[in-house]
C-alpha cells in the first residue's frame, strides 16, 4: 500500500526557514520522479518542485532560488527546503508522486506551512 505521509510544517516568521519532509512507503521510491505541491486558500493547487529519479530538479519560478528539493532514497524519503519564506507562501504542501502501471497518482495529506508576523 502506497504511502507518502509529510511532515514539519508550522507557523514561521517571514524571512525564515523550514524543511517539510515526505516519508514514502509501498513502492520502490528510487525509481520516481517525486513532486511538492501546495494549495494557498481559495486558489488552486500548483506544482511547487520535481526531482527525478536521477535527481534532477525542477522549480516553480515562484520559489526559484528560495527552495531546494532533495530526496534520500536510503530513507524513502523527499525533502523540501524552503529559506526566505515569504507570507505568500502559506498553503497547505503536498507530497505527490504520480501514476505507473495503472496504480495512483498518489497524494500525502499535507502538511501546513502559515508565513506570518
């Protein structure tokens, strides 16, 4: 049974730090490209950062320079640095990987992340 259960959202002042991590299970983690997105109230859900398999990375121009996807495929696990937060930056992150074989796309339930003073 596929699982992706994130982690270390919170309440951080604008201009400061925080790492969510994606713990995954149930599949051969090595093998996927793994995606964050994030969901702002009242806006739809957006492709935040990708790394693939190979670990090449990709980022929304939104958070270019400002977040760092990386992933430890010892731990099944994807990681999302995020520095310079802003207070647009408050949504709820998602940890997304997508389908394969007919099985998923697969979401975690997401984790909160509030920028404010």
């Amino acid at each position: 049974q596929v699982q992706l259960v994130e982690s270390g959202g919170g309440l951080v002042q604008p201009g400061g730090s925080l790492r969510l991590s994606c713990a995954a299970s149930g599949f051969t983690f090595s093998t996927y490209t793994m995606n964050w997105y994030r969901q702002a109230p009242e806006k739809e859900r957006e492709l935040i950062a990708s790394i693939t398999s190979s670990g090449s990375t990709n980022y929304a121009d939104s958070v270019k320079g400002r977040f760092t996807i990386s992933r430890d495929n010892a731990k099944n696990t994807v990681y999302l640095q995020m520095n310079i937060l802003k207070p647009e930056d408050t949504a709820v992150y998602y940890c997304y990987r997508n389908s394969r074989f007919g099985l998923g796309p697969y979401w975690g339930q997401g984790t909160q992340v509030t920028v404010s003073s």
